[in-house]
C-alpha cells in the first residue's frame, strides 16, 4: 500500500474507455522471475562437481554475453547446455525453485495477469518446459507463451534444443513477433538486448526496462521507459495494480551521513533514495527538496518554515536523533508534514558516555594522561576519588536521566534528580523538590534537559555557584543550556573540579577546525557532539526511524509523532484508505462525513485524533467507490492534504 498525493487517474480499461487494443509482451528470465533459470539449473546439476563454482561463473559469464547482444544467442545457449549436462528429471527441481524467484511485485499483482489474459505474452530464449508451469499460475496458458523447447536423448540427458524455434536465433524475438502478427499497440517488458531490439526494429510500440532484478546499461539506454517493477509498469498505463503509487516515485533524501542501514532498509522497501554525507544549507536544501517526499536529517540541518514552504510534495520529516529543535515543528504541522524523531535510540550510548566520564573527571584520569603525554610521572591520589556513595545529581529524569539513574545506582552512587514535571522515581533514586537543593548535595552533576529554547544559559553563574565546592558536571543535552564563560570562570577558580561537555551553543556543519573557551583547560573533557554516536545507537536509529516512515508512507501510522495526532492503525484488508488532514476547525469532519454519505460508500471502518491546530481522519471502505468523490474531498474548505492507500 502507498500513496498517491495527486488526483488519481482513472482506470479507462475498467470503465470501457480504451479505444486502442494492447498487448503486453514480457519477458521470463529476470523479468518475471528474479533469476536466470539456466543459472538456477547449474546450482541442481553440478551441485556435487568439484569445479561447480567455476562452471557456474562461466556460464553466467555467457548468459550476460548473449543478453548484452555480446555473441550470438545460438551460441549462448548451445555453450550453456554443454556446461550444464542436465536430464529431463532435474527440470522438476528447477520449476521447484523458480515458484519461489517469481519477482517480488509480479507476485503482488496476480490480479493483473487475471484480468487482462487475453492481452499478455511470454515471449523468451528460455524454455517451454520450465516457463509454462510457473505463468500457468499467473494465468498465461502454454499457446500465450513462446519460448525454445529443449531436445532429450533416449535417457533423458538434454543434449540441445530445437534449431528450427526461430527464439533460438540472434534477435529471435523480432521474427517471434514478426509471426504473432498482434494488432494495436504492441508493449515489450523485459531487462535484456533480445527484448530492446524490438522496440529498435519497429516490431514493438514501446519497450520498458525492467530493472526490478538486474539492471543493464544497455537496455537502460535504449527504453521507453526504465520500471524498477510492475507497478510502475501499471501505472504508466493506467493500469489496475495492487498499490496506488509506485514507491520508486517516492523520493527520500537523508543528509547528514545518517548510517548506511536506513538507506538499504528504505531502499529495500522500493523506495528512491538519495544520501547527502554533510548538512545543507536553507539555501541549498530550498533547491534540493522540490521533489522530495521524505527528509531525513540528523541535528545540524535547519528545516525552517521557508524550506518546508518550498517542499511541494513533502509528507514526513525524520530526525535521525533525538531533538527536535533544528526542525520548525508548527510549520510542518501547517503544512501537512508528519516529523518524527529516535528518542529512545541512542539513549544508552548517551548514558555510557555520561558515567565514563563522571568516573574519568572523579578521578582526574585526564590530567594524568596528559601529564604521562608530556613524559611526567606524577603518581598521587590527591583528587582522585571513587564513585561509589557519591551523590550523583540528574537535572532533567526523562528516558536518559532515568537510564543513567539505573546504571549509576548499581556502581553504588546515590541517585537524587530533579525535573519540573513529575516524574516517577526508578530504583532508589530520590526526587529533590528544587534544583538548588540537588546542586548544593551532587558530587557530580548531570544535565539531561529538553531542547526547550526557554533552557537557553539556563545553567549559570548563579547555578554553578550553588554547586557543592569540588563537585564535576557533565554536559551531554544542549550546547545553549549551559554558559560557557560563567563555566571557564568556574573551572579556572577551581570552584568545580571539572566538566565534560559534548555539546556547544555553536557547532559547525561539517568536520573541521573548531574553537571554544573550553579549550586549554586540563580539567575538561571535550568531545564533539558525540554522545549517541556509536555503531549500534546509530544502527537502532537507522531501522527506528525507517520503520516510522514506512509506517507512515505505507499505512498512514502517525504512532510517535512529534507534531502530529498520534494514531495506531489496523492492517488495511482488502479495502481502500483515505487520509485527509485538514485545519481543526468547526464543520470540516461533518462536511467529510456527509460527502461519504453522498456517495452511499460501504465504510469498514474510520479513525480521528485532533490537536488543537489539525485534525487527521482515516477512512477504510471497500474498493469499489465513485472516483469523484476524490475530487470533493481534496476540494473542503481546510483540507491540508488529502491521500489514498490502496
């Protein structure tokens, strides 16, 4: 299921408009299925030879030759059959093995090759005797499909196949369609040579690249059309299909060299995805999003009003992290723009992170590191102290302040926090009722606060002077919520024993020269924003987030939205689905309702969350409906964005 953002053009062949007969011409070898069958045979019968990769290499290597137009087609397939030495009894494995490599989106529209049989070929150098039981399920019958047929001995070896097949020829498929002598509009789909030179020939009206499995240059240059799978295939030509919107149109582009997992998993999805390894500018990403469906960032690149303004086809924003800050929440509302963020992703990288260095600054780990760099030797205790039953105090008890609290209290440190809201106690932490109170007992302090602009210097001279004399801080929230020269002043005068900070009220874009105050001072750790990035937080990231957006895209899921109403939908059987976010004001639910009764349409069932500002209603009901009533709702009064899921 996927969407479609713009009016959806009807099915003439549904409702008796097509005038032109056409007929659909496909391919079998990597086309209808994901292999080479040829291929797939080699692994059956030379599974216990010795040199079985070899041979297998060599005859993939002399199938691309012959698809590539590279040698002849004869010669192809007379120097495969030598390598293969096959019998008639290994054919059932191999039809075994092909059921299960029909092509992913030729499988998912069965209904298709149902509906339209009458119109539908195969035509491939393959072979009758592997090719006809696995369409016969799709229902193409044997006199619909053109192949070559092979040739047995008396025990069954295949020993060739039937030169007077003109398919068994260079560019036998022009002379197969030459003698089909098909009227109206003829329409090739396959991935190979033998299937462009039709289209080059004149024998074909058009002839689409199939690049679902394989995709070959050649034939990439001389098409139509390029589909990357059926559906884009159908919907070129306005054809029924199992999902409303080829997702290949769905552009996603992920800045910020968000890790690699995200953009295999999206694109496994069949989605069209661009990565960018740097943040952009608004100028920049205002030139680059025009097309784009979904953006992906991390905490550096600025998603402001202007940039979603110029976003005509935008529908989700992800923050491959987990504030929030850097994107412009209530213009993406406005605009219809589901933002969804990893709040929970990262969060244990953060806390590691946190208690290494409480642990380093408690016992002056990193002058002593650099004392031994600069070739001194200086052994001592003095300002080296343990953890354990010291006081640790959290300023901000969300998901990482709660997990540092858990892992503090088992290296026996006692846990007290603070938060304006209420917040339930976990193990035998205790809640301070004010920060003043957490400051002046905490040996160590750790600030966990949210990205509230309100939180900008919100730790100052005035906070570090409640400290307890000789305690440590810890920065890993916000670069703007501590004030870095009252810090400098504090850390000078020995008024803390130290502080870690990972995060700065400016930081650059890109990797490269960077300045802060901070630095110089050998009673600080520094780091550079590098709080959640491990290997396996930005691995958790890059497969929660992509669950998110395809949740979202594939099903219309808003669960874990942060400027959205949040809805859990049910799996969507059998129906279609409409999506309608509008303004949340008097009147526009009932003006929906009412134009669903207009059209007597049969509702599975409908779905509304609201927030003060958008209102996002969902509509399952059986497939067969009047398009117009589209039409009418995209046209009430404060609709943001309308969508179909089918």
């Amino acid at each position: 299921m996927i969407f479609v953002d713009l009016p959806i053009k009807n099915q003439p062949r549904l409702q008796g408009m097509i005038t032109k007969k056409r007929s659909y011409v496909f391919d079998f070898d990597s086309t209808l299925t994901k292999v080479e069958a040829l291929d797939v045979l080699a692994e059956i019968t030379l599974k216990e030879n010795p040199k079985k990769d070899a041979i297998i290499q060599e005859i993939i290597d002399i199938t691309n030759l012959g698809i590539d137009g590279e040698i002849s087609f004869t010669e192809s397939l007379e120097r495969r059959i030598k390598l293969l030495k096959a019998n008639k009894a290994d054919l059932t494995g191999l039809v075994s093995a092909l059921r299960k490599q029909v092509s992913k989106s030729i499988e998912s529209n069965k209904d298709f090759f149902e509906e339209f049989a009458e119109d539908i070929y195969v035509i491939s150098c393959g072979f009758k005797e592997f090719i006809d039981p696995i369409v016969k399920e799709y229902n193409i019958p044997t006199e619909r499909v053109f192949a070559n047929t092979f040739e047995f001995s008396k025990t069954g070896e295949i020993i060739g196949f039937d030169v007077n097949n003109p398919l068994s020829k260079h560019n036998g498929k022009i002379q197969c369609l030459k003698d089909m002598n098909l009227e109206g509009e003829i329409q090739v789909i396959g991935d190979g040579y033998s299937d462009y030179v039709t289209r080059e020939a004149g024998i074909a009206d058009k002839f689409f690249a199939y690049t679902e499995n394989v995709s070959r240059q050649k034939t990439t240059e001389n098409a139509d059309h390029i589909t990357p799978n059926l559906d884009e295939f159908l919907y070129i030509n306005d054809l029924p299909r199992n999902i409303s919107y080829p997702k290949n149109r769905i552009k996603i582009l992920l800045l910020e060299n968000v890790h690699q997992d995200a953009f295999k998993k999206l694109s496994a999805d069949g989605f069209s995805v661009e990565t960018v390894s740097k943040s952009l500018s608004e100028e920049e990403l205002i030139a680059k999003i025009k097309d784009v469906h979904v953006l992906g960032i991390r905490s550096k690149t600025q998603v402001t009003a202007k940039v979603v303004a110029a976003a005509e086809k935008l529908m989700v924003v992800s923050a491959f992290c987990i504030g929030t800050k850097q994107i412009d929440l209530d213009a993406c509302k406005q605009s219809g723009v589901v933002v969804f963020n990893a709040p929970y992703s990262n969060t244990r990288s953060v806390v590691e992170l946190a208690i290494g260095e409480i642990i380093m600054l408690m016992r002056s780990v990193f002058q002593r590191s650099t004392e031994i760099h600069n070739g001194q030797w200086q052994k001592t205790a003095a300002g080296s102290r343990e953890v354990r039953g010291k006081k640790l105090g959290i300023v901000g008890y969300g998901n990482i302040g709660k997990q540092l609290s858990i892992l503090a209290e088992a290296l026996g440190m006692d846990v007290y926090y603070y938060d304006v809201e209420d917040k339930l106690a976990l193990g035998n932490a205790t809640k301070v009722s004010n920060l003043e109170e957490l400051l002046s007992i905490s040996d160590a302090v750790s600030l966990h606060v949210d990205d509230n602009a309100a939180n900008k210097n919100f730790f100052g001279e005035k906070e570090i002077s409640q400290m307890k004399d000789g305690a440590v801080l810890v920065n890993l929230a916000r670069g703007f919520v501590v004030d870095i020269p009252a810090l400098v002043a504090a850390l000078k005068s020995k008024k803390i024993a130290g502080a870690a900070i990972d995060v700065y009220p400016s930081e650059p874009r890109k990797n490269g020269e960077f300045v802060t105050e901070l630095q110089g001072l050998d009673n600080v750790i520094l780091t550079p924003h590098v709080g959640g990035s491990t290997e396996e937080a930005q691995r958790d990231i890059a497969d929660f987030v992509p669950n998110k957006i395809m949740a979202y895209i594939n099903s219309g899921n808003t669960v874990d939205a942060v400027n959205f109403p949040n809805i859990r939908l049910p799996r969507q059987t059998n129906a279609h689905r409409f999506l309608h976010i509008h303004k949340n004001v008097p009147g526009v639910m009932a003006k929906i309702n009412e134009i669903l009764a207009k059209y007597s349409l049969n509702i599975n069932g409908q779905y509304l969350s609201t927030d003060p500002k958008v209102g996002y209603v969902i509509t399952d009901l059986d497939k067969e409906y009047n398009k117009q009533v589209l039409e009418e709702l995209r046209a009430v009064e404060g609709t943001i964005k309308f969508r179909v899921l089918y």
